[in-house]
C-alpha cells in the first residue's frame, strides 16, 4: 500500500472528532426543534381556545356559514368586466344547486360605501328577457335579497342580450319595495354570462340570499336548475377577509404571524408578520457566514420539509394537508422551507371548537432561523472547526507523506543511476545529511556502493593482475618443458609432457585474453576520436579476413561512396576482429560469412552475418554481456572467455549506438549501430 494511502487512513482516524461533534449538534437540534413545536403548538391551542371569546365578528363568522367578502379600498366600477377585482378573482365561492344543477360562482367585496357582488354563472342554453323587459319572470334570472335591520328588500336581474344594465326592485312579504335599482352589468362568455351588480351598504349586520335561476325555455313554467348561497334558501352574513383587531395584534408576539380559518379554509383573520426573507428572497441581513451555516442545515440536518405551497401570506383561501388535518380536529406540526435559505418555517394548525364541534383553524406560523435551530453559534463553530482541524491534519500529513515520498524517489533514481550497466560506478552518489532514517539510509547505501565500486574496480584489473604475476611462472614453466622435451624421455613420460605443454599454451591464451580486454577497456577509456571513412577501413580488415575464412566464403556488401564517420577507428577494426572471429567459430566448412555496411537516416549500420546455428533464446538478450559464450560444450582448440561481444558493445556505445544480435532465415546476424563519438571528447 502506498505511503499517501496509509497517511490517508490514518488522517480518517481524525473524522472521529467532528463526527461525534456532528452526532451531538444532531441531538441538541433535535431536541430544540420539539421544544419550538411543543411550544408553538400550546401557543397556537390557546388561541384556538380562546379566538371565539375574543372578537364577537370571528365567533359569528366561524358560528354559522358566511358569504366571504374581500376587503377593498375603493368601489369597482360597475362595468362587466373583472379588471378592476384583480387578484381578488382567485378563490371564488360555489353558489349550492338544486334540481339538475347550475354551476355558479359568486364573490363578494366590501368596499368603502357598497358591497361589490361578481356572479360567474355556466349556462350555456341562454333564455333572455325582452329589450324592455317583458319576460322577465320567464327568462334565466337573478334574485337578490337583502335582510337587516330595516327588513326585507329584494330585486330581480333578468338575463339579456349584456351591457349596463340594473336590478330592478320588487316588493318584499310586506308589500314594500326598495326605493332604488341596483347599477349592474351582464356580459356573455363562453360558459354562460357574467354579473357585476354594487349593493349600497345600509346596515353593517345584513344578510344576503342570491338565487340564479335557469329557465329551460322561453314560458316555462318551472325552471331547469337553479343556484343558491344556501341549499335551503336562505340568508348568509357577511364575513369580511383577513381581519385585524388592536387585541388579536396584542395577542402575536414578534416574528409571529397568526392566521385564522373556517371551515371552507378562508383566512378570516390574520395579523403579525414574519422575519423578513420569510416569504420573500429579500432578506437585508444575509451574510457568507450566515447563508453557508443555512444550507448546510437544510440539506443535512433539517426535518423533513413539507411543499412550500399553499401558505402564501395574501391567500385568500388556504389549501394544505395540514390545515385539512386541524379541520378534521388533529392539530399538526409542519416544517416548510422560507424563501430565503437562512430560515425554515414552523406552522402549528389547532382546531377551533364550539360546542364541541370544528368550526375553523388557528394557524400560527413562526420564523426558525437556520442559526438557531444550529442549537447555537458555538456548536456550529466547533463542527466546523473540527472539519476544518481534520482537513487541515489531513493537507499536513498529505503534504509530509508527499515530502517523504519525493525523498524516497530522490534516493531510488540516484541508486539507480549510481551503476552503470556493465556494474561501473557513474560520478558520485550524493550523501543526505539528515539526521532521519531516510538519511541514514542514504548514507548507508552510499557506502555500500563505495564497497562495491572498490571490489568492481578489484575484478576489473584483476586480469591484467594476474596476466602480469603468472606472466613469468608461466614463462619457466614453458622453458623447462621445452627443456624436458630435449631429453631422452620414455614414451609414457613423453605423453605427459605433450600435455603438459599445450596446457601452459592454453594458460597463455588465456592470460593474453584478459590483458587484451583490459587494454581495450583502457583504450576505450581514453580513446581520441578522429574523422575516417569507415567504407575504407571495412575494405581492408576484409582484405586480410579472407586469408582467414579458409574454404568458407567471405561476401562483403558495401555502399559506392564513402562513409564518414567520427570516431575511433582502431577500436572499431578489433570490434569488428571480434565479430569476424565469432563467426569463424561458428560457420560449419562451406559456409559463408557476409560483411555490410549501410547507412540509415539515423545511424550507421556495420553488419556480420553467418550461416551458423541459431542463437539460443535464453542467451539472446545477455549475448554482449561480460563473460557470457554460447560455446558451452562446443570443441574450440582456442578457449573462450566471453569477452569478444562484450568489447563489441562497449565499442559500440562509445560511438552512441548499440550492438544486436538476431536470428535471420539461414543463420545469424549482429549489428553495430553508430552515431560518432561525442565531439570535444
């Protein structure tokens, strides 16, 4: 396993600390978060309990059903179309049908001096009035009635052809009419007609009954379907939207907003107000810090978010699962996301009772800012710290394990580099000098190599060594058996004798052997480079190797102009002494040996092929190595150490090149590539 890897595993190790950290910030929110909903929710029942007491209207809205009137700052002008209600179109009321059924729509706006009415009624099989308003009870129609405290007064609106027109009034149960019509205007749509009629305000306690009816045809006796604000006809308050008493404002605390819903989930009342960013994405008081710490929790640590939707603040009416659950008696806990990522939102919905009965909702919404559902600033610091401490541990331990690794590599390549491929020693192996175990080790190895450059340059001259200590014994021991050879010996002691020569002549060889690789090895060392035509040279040494080739072949192939290059020559001709001499050795009688010589766009070719045997694959890639042969088990009458494509290659890479050997179809090859010497050598 790598070093980094193990520094990584270790660093892990550290992940402990702000994990338990995370795990305690998780309870500590946990347990914060059930004392803001068990809070909030005991708040939110007592207002529930206590709402129907506190404002009379609320009690009588969320007593009986209520047509529900919007509240606005200024009167529509009685004109047909829907421009002047704007947003307050949404939400309209669905009037109750009778018979077959006539879907209907009404709502309802209380202005400064008139109650605003818009009626979307769908029927599609229109029964008009007459131009001067003949037919009138035969024709589709709307009745309008209005009970307070000065009785009963009513009008009748028949359907037309659309334009301005006015409710006309008609005699209550008392024989009295209303002394005026009521401004309004039809127009026709795609589903039926539409209906914009304005109802003077004569008494704030007045009730209304709005009946449409449906005529089948022209003299009908009975109408097809009609609608109605109740299914048994009779009278409705109104219950204006989104009240707010000085005593529901002194009841919400800050940063608290209190909503109340009756049964159909209209917004009754509301008052107080949210942090700011609460509902909107404006929030004055962002910063980094603040925005970070905020998503952070809401993606790692928040409850489960309910749909944002549905809890808009200029609702009319409130459609979610929550407030259905608290209508159904079940109060309920709801956290859901606020505009801005820095806070969620705690609503808590408790059903309002009367006479044991759910009669509305009490919903009471609360900013929970991100930072204090955190549990506190100081948990929140200290898991981050803890992340930030473990990062940084780690980078530390990373950056040490990076720095021990480029160390360790640094020794690697110069131990590498230290030996050159022949086991020579190349320039000076560099020596830490710290005091750690890396440059213990340094030291260590320089050492060693030291050693082994010492016993290296031992066996390097151990053969001119030995050449020149056994040089003389050898000598005596020739000239005392040239001596014996002189005396009258028994044929026995003759044979010994024979033998005894030819191997102080082998001996001979031998020494001549290591001395001439020395002295190769030695001139190679201070060879002097020169410009030569090396298409020359190969001519001549062929010149004398023909006399040697015997009954074999001798083939030269070389090009027609000179070959230029700028190196050694006497160390090329023994290179290529070397090879001629190998494959003499190994071309069988008859055989042929071919010299070449090429030239290649990127080195110069010198080339001795034979038709011997092949190379052996094991040997094939040690071949120019010290002290390898194939010859083993061969009869040679001239031993062999190894040495002759060793000097090949070391010749060849004086020049910056190399020597090959391959297999060819019908015998061997092997190659001296060359580029010249370095020049200023």
């Amino acid at each position: 396993m790598p070093l980094r890897m193990k520094l990584l595993l270790i660093a892990l190790v550290a992940a402990v600390f702000p994990l338990a950290g995370w795990r305690f910030v998780v309870q500590m929110e946990a347990t914060l978060r059930q004392s803001l909903e068990q809070s909030l929710l005991a708040s939110a029942r007592t207002l529930a309990s206590a709402m129907p007491a506190i404002d009379p209207q609320l009690h009588s809205a969320l007593a009986t059903p209520a047509l529900h009137a919007r509240p606005m700052s200024v009167d529509v002008a009685v004109d047909g179309f829907g421009d002047d209600w704007g947003a307050w179109h949404r939400s309209p009321e669905w009037l109750a049908t009778r018979r077959d059924g006539l879907p209907a729509r009404i709502m309802v706006g209380i202005g400064p001096s008139a109650v605003n009415l818009w009626l979307d009624i769908d029927d599609a099989t229109p029964v008009h009035a007459g131009a001067d308003g003949s037919f009138s009870d035969g024709a589709d129609r709307i009745h309008i009635k209005v009970r307070d405290r000065f009785g009963l007064r009513q009008w009748l609106l028949p359907r037309s052809a659309g334009g301005d027109l006015s409710a006309e009034p008609m005699p209550g149960d008392d024989g009295r009419q209303p002394s005026f019509a009521l401004p309004a205007a039809m127009r026709e749509s795609a589903r039926g007609y539409t209906v914009e009629l304005r109802l003077p305000i004569a008494d704030p306690g007045l009730t209304i009954a709005i009946d449409a009816i449906d005529m089948p045809h022209r003299g009908a006796d009975l109408p097809r379907a009609w609608a109605s604000t109740t299914s048994d006809g009779s009278f409705r308050a109104l219950a204006t939207l989104w009240q707010e008493t000085p005593l529901i404002r002194s009841l919400i605390p800050t940063g608290t907003r209190l909503r109340v819903i009756d049964r159909a989930g209209y917004a009754l009342a509301r008052s107080g107000s949210l942090r700011p960013g609460s509902d909107t994405s404006d929030d004055s008081d962002q910063s980094v810090l603040r925005w970070l710490r905020a998503v952070i929790y809401r993606r790692l640590m928040a409850p489960t978010l309910a749909e944002p939707g549905g809890y808009g603040f200029n609702e009319l009416q409130l459609r979610a699962p929550q407030i259905d659950a608290a209508l159904t008696g079940t109060p309920s806990i709801v956290w859901r996301p606020a505009a801005s990522e820095a806070s969620v939102i705690l609503a808590a919905a408790a059903p309002i009772l009367l006479d044991g009965d759910v009669v509305g909702t009490v919903l009471l919404e609360q900013t929970s800012d991100a930072l204090l559902l955190w549990t506190n600033r100081a948990l929140g610091s200290l898991l981050l710290g803890g992340l930030l401490t473990m990062i940084f541990a780690a980078a530390i331990l990373f950056g040490y394990a990076g720095y021990l690794s480029f160390r360790i590599r640094k020794l690697r390549n110069a131990t590498e580099a230290a030996l050159s491929a022949e086991g020579r020693l190349v320039g000076n192996f560099p020596r830490s000098s710290s005091v750690d175990e890396i440059g213990d080790l340094s030291r260590s190895f320089a050492k060693l190599l030291d050693q082994v450059g010492t016993y290296t340059d031992y066996l390097r001259t151990l053969g001119s060594k030995l050449s020149h200590e056994l040089a003389t014994p050898l000598a005596v021991v020739k000239s005392s058996l040239e001596n014996l050879e002189q005396e009258q010996l028994p044929e026995s002691a003759r044979v010994y004798a024979e033998r005894a020569r030819s191997g102080a002549e082998r001996l001979g060889v031998l020494l001549r052997n290591l001395s001439q690789a020395s002295r190769i090895e030695s001139a190679i060392a201070t060879a002097e480079a020169e410009d030569f035509d090396l298409r020359q040279a190969v001519i001549g040494a062929a010149a004398g190797y023909r006399d040697l080739a015997s009954d074999r072949r001798l083939d030269l192939d070389i090009p027609e102009s000179p070959v230029r290059l700028f190196g050694a020559p006497e160390l090329i001709h023994q290179a290529l002494d070397k090879l001629v001499d190998n494959a003499l050795g190994f071309t069988p009688p008859g055989g042929w040996i071919k010299l070449s010589l090429a030239v290649t766009p990127n080195a110069i070719e010198l080339a001795v092929s034979n038709n011997g045997p092949p190379l052996p694959s094991r040997l094939q890639d040690k071949l120019f190595d010290s002290l390898i042969s194939v010859r083993d088990g061969r009869v040679s009458t001239s031993p062999h150490l190894g040495l002759g494509l060793y000097i090949v290659r070391l010749v060849a890479e004086l020049h910056q090149g190399e020597a090959v050997a391959n297999n060819i179809a019908d015998g061997v090859e092997f190659r001296m590539l060359m580029k010249g010497m370095q020049r200023g050598r």
